[in-house]
C-alpha cells in the first residue's frame, strides 16, 4: 500500500464523515466538500498534484483544526488554560467561522480566573455577552459559572435561551444542566439530562453527554459512577476537578463526613470556579438526594446507569493495558521485528560478514531472515505446490519499500485488537485473530488461481485486521438484539467505516478487497460463534 492511497484514503475518509456530522458548522462542511471535489477532478483527470494538494488543503484545514480542537479540550479539562489558548490562536485563524475567532479570549479569562483573578476574567469576558452569537453565549455561561450564579443562569436558559442551545451546546447546555442540580432541581436535571441524550444523535455533542452523566451521578450521589465516568470518558480531568466531583457525589450520597473533608482539604487551591462553587456547595445543608426523586428520575438514572455499563463494554476508545491485552501488543511487537530484521541483518550482519563466521546452521537461519519475503510472502502457486506455512508467515511481513503499511496496520491492530481482546479473552481472540487472518490468505490464494493470477504476491495483517473488525461487528450485533442501544450506535459507525473501505478497495488496484473483505466475513462468523451472550 503506497502512501498516496493512504493519504486519498484517510482523506475520503474524514471528509464524508465530517459532512455527515457537521451540519451546523458551515465552514468545517465547506472546507470537506472542497477537498473531496479537488479530488474527484484531480483522480480524474489522473492529475499528478492530486496527492500533494488534497493532503496541503487536509492538513490546513482539518487535520491541524482537529487535532488543535482534540488538544484545547484536553487542556481545558486539565485546567492548562495558557497553553490551550496558544493553540487556540491557531485555530481560530484555520476556521474563524465555526465560533473560534473570540475563544482565545475566553481562555485568557479562564487563565485569569484559575490564578485568582477574577476581576480581570469579568473585565474580558464582560463586553462579550451576547445570547446571538456562540461566542457570546459561552461569554455569559462563563460569567455565571466563575461565580457560582447558579438561579441567574437558570433564569437566562429558560428565558431566552433556544431549546437547542440548552441541549446541544456544550458550555450553555451543561451549565444549564449543571444549575438544575446546584439548585436541587433534581427531577428537572435528570428530564433535562433524558432529552440531551436523545438529541445527540443528531447533535454528535459527546462531550455535552459525558457532562449530563457527571452531573446526574454527581447530584444524585452515585459515587461509584461518577469514579468511573472520571476514569473513563473523562478521565482528561484534573486532579482538583476529580476530587470535587467524587466528594461533591459524596455528599449527595450521604457520606457528608468524608465530602466535608475533602471540600476543607480543596479550599487551598486559588481557582475562582473552585472557590465559588466550594462556598456555594457550604451554604447547603447535606442531603441524600436519591430519596428526593420520583419513580421516572430513578428510571431515568437507572437507564443512564445502565448505559453507562454499556459504554464501558462497547466503546473501544477505552484505554486498555498491556496486562488486559498482552497478545495484541505481542503481535504488534512481532510484526516491527520481523519488518526491522531483514535491515537489522543486511546492515549489521551481512556487511560486517560476521555471518560467514557462524556455524552452518545458524548462518542458514540468518541468510533465511534475510530472504524472508522470498519464501513467506503469499504465493498462491507456491502455497497450493506445498508452501503451507505461507498463509500464516504473510500475516506478519508488510511493504518493505514503505513503513507506511506497517504503521497503518499496527495503528488499526492497537483499535480493534485490544478492544476485541479485552472483550473476548486472550485464548477465544488468539482463535479469531488467526482463524481470519490465515482464513482470508486462504481464499485469496484460492479465488487468485482460479481467475490465473497464481502467480501474484500478497503480504500484510489487513486481512486479520479486518477480521478483527468482523468480530466487532459481532459483538455489537448481539449486544443489539439483546437491546444494548450502546452496541447499536457503535453498530452504526463500524457499518459505515466498512462500507468506506469497501468502496475504497474497489477503486483502488494494489489494495486487496477481497482480502480485507474475507476477512471481514471470517471474523464475523467466528466472532459470533466465539461471543458468548452474556459478554
């Protein structure tokens, strides 16, 4: 696979889906439908700058944005504000219409108020309020929430604030969310919470969700959820955020001794936010709040508990260790290695003819690593002549000419095979992974000789890769039928990143589609045979 079809790729790819999801962001959707149709007329024209100017107008326009966007919330969330706004002076300038042109100045603000400063943070986000503009809005949620002006803001939201904008914007919907239960408005919150989640289907806002659920564990004292809701989806927290949170559940769950402690214990720290919401939460009387809901908030808490546990099952951007996943991380190892050996051996063995100074046999077994895409490529004549090994020796050799195969497998393999293997097991993704790798060599190699291409060569782990992918599928797809609605919108994604492929495999010649599509196949079976239903 040459680094051109990657490129074209990844940036198909990401246009189609950014058109897709970003319907309220005119100029993210406007930059993806240029680049796809420069591409169109450069891929027909079969004009050579196609590659060089699609991965230029990718990279200006949304890969440096996105990544910046991904970094600026990792940083908010850390409290890191004066880096954040570094980057965010850089982003404004790729996208000064999607709402980012004043953000720097709301991250100052924020940097003021994180040092004590709160004079100097009104003073910047004052002349900013504006209910007609994002910018505006997230001025005004910003005032109220460095002061702890929790019915003030409540009174805006519903006043003046569009459904939308209570339950589609991050910053006005979880302040909004988060005032409903600073003022106890339990069953309100947890309404307010249901009809968030509904809409973010549409809206996409995953850091909105993630805000409603802390929130309603939070308020409702649930603190084991909220433990691991920080450890998970936001986990990107800092260390003070974390521990207001967990004390904050604390004391809505009825273990006011320990929340005491730890609101004592937080007020050394100078944030304003801190401080404010700290003397807030010690002007009320300690309740459990769980007892104050009626029958369809505890529904609605249970759901949101449930899916919860979901997530945690089905999301494969939870992070794994070495420890829950240690063959993944052997195969990645492996497939380096043997990529790295035949250099390693020419340039440090050969040259320097320490191997005419081994004994025979392992001087042989050094000439035959040197040669290993010789004798372990797929061959489909060879395999079918006695190569047997050959199926299961291709899975771990890649493109010598370009390390671009090789990461882009090992990045995909870190996915998909961890996720599947903290789900399935060691053993049971040990059977899948190599049962679909071998099994899509296999009916390469078969449905090769039989159109008189016996003689072609393949190599690569996508086959087993998109094995792994099968496997996914089948998870979520049990997970669905037994009503996980978690697994089906995972379903959803993995459906339209195989569609994605496939139609991409079918335009491109040096990309094997009916072996990434075999192995997608192989691995759906297997999986659904290897998934138990309880999982």
């Amino acid at each position: 696979m040459s680094i051109e079809i990657v490129i074209l790729q990844i940036v198909a790819i990401s246009c189609i889906a950014i058109l897709l999801r970003s319907k309220k962001n005119q100029g993210w959707s406007f930059v993806a439908a240029s680049i796809l149709i420069i591409m169109a007329i450069g891929w027909r024209l079969k004009a050579q700058w196609t590659v060089g100017l699609v991965a230029v107008l990718w990279t200006i326009g949304i890969g440096l944005p996105i990544f910046g966007m991904a970094q600026i919330a990792k940083l908010r969330l850390q409290e890191n504000y004066m880096q954040a706004l570094l980057i965010a002076n850089v982003v404004r300038i790729l996208h000064p219409g999607d709402g980012w042109w004043n953000y720097p100045q709301t991250l100052q603000a924020l940097a003021l108020a994180h040092q004590g400063n709160l004079d100097g943070a009104l003073k910047l986000l004052e002349p900013m309020q504006s209910i007609e503009d994002y910018d505006g809005r997230l001025a005004i949620a910003t005032i109220h929430n460095l002061q702890a002006k929790w019915y003030a803001y409540l009174n805006i939201a519903e006043t003046q604030l569009t459904k939308a904008q209570r339950f589609d914007e991050a910053s006005s919907g979880g302040l909004y969310l988060r005032s409903l239960g600073e003022t106890r408005q339990l069953d309100q919150l947890l309404v307010a919470v249901k009809e968030c989640h509904l809409r973010s289907g549409k809206s996409g806002n995953i850091a909105l969700v993630l805000l409603s659920k802390l929130y309603a564990f939070a308020f409702t004292g649930q603190t084991n959820d909220v433990k691991q809701l920080l450890n998970t989806g936001l986990n990107d927290y800092s260390s003070t955020s974390k521990r207001f949170w967990i004390a904050t559940a604390n004391w809505y769950g009825g273990d006011f001794e320990i929340a005491t402690i730890e609101f004592q214990a937080l007020k050394q720290f100078s944030s304003c936010e801190l401080k404010s919401s700290l003397e807030w939460r010690s002007s009320q009387a300690p309740i459990r709040s769980f007892q104050l809901l009626n029958l369809e908030s505890r529904s609605i808490l249970q759901n949101l508990q449930r899916m919860q546990q979901e997530d945690l099952k089905y999301n494969p951007r939870n992070p794994t260790t070495i420890r829950q996943v240690p063959l993944t991380y052997a195969i990645v190892a492996v497939n380096c290695l043997i990529y790295g050996l035949p250099f390693i051996i020419l340039y440090g063995v050969i040259r320097s003819d320490i191997v005419f100074n081994l004994h025979p046999p392992i001087a042989l077994i050094v000439k035959g690593l040197l040669n290993i895409y010789d004798w372990g490529a797929l061959v489909p004549d060879q395999l079918f002549d006695g190569a047997w090994w050959q199926p299961l020796t291709a899975m771990f050799l890649h493109d010598p000419s370009s390390i671009v195969h090789l990461l882009f497998n090992m990045l995909g393999l870190m996915i998909v095979g961890a996720f599947v293997e903290s789900r399935l097991g060691t053993l049971r993704y040990a059977i899948a992974y190599f049962t679909a790798g071998i099994g899509s060599m296999i009916l390469l190699a078969v449905l090769s000789s039989m159109t008189g291409a016996g003689t072609m060569s393949a190599i690569g782990a996508s086959g087993a890769i998109m094995g792994m992918i099968g496997v996914m599928v089948a998870i979520y797809w049990k997970g669905w039928r037994k009503g996980d609605l978690v697994a089906k919108q995972w379903l959803r994604s993995i459906a339209l990143i195989v569609i994605l492929q496939t139609a991409f495999d079918a335009v491109n010649p040096n990309v094997s589609g009916v072996g990434h599509l075999g192995g997608l196949l192989i691995g759906a079976l297997v999986g659904l045979g290897l998934v138990r239903d309880q999982e």
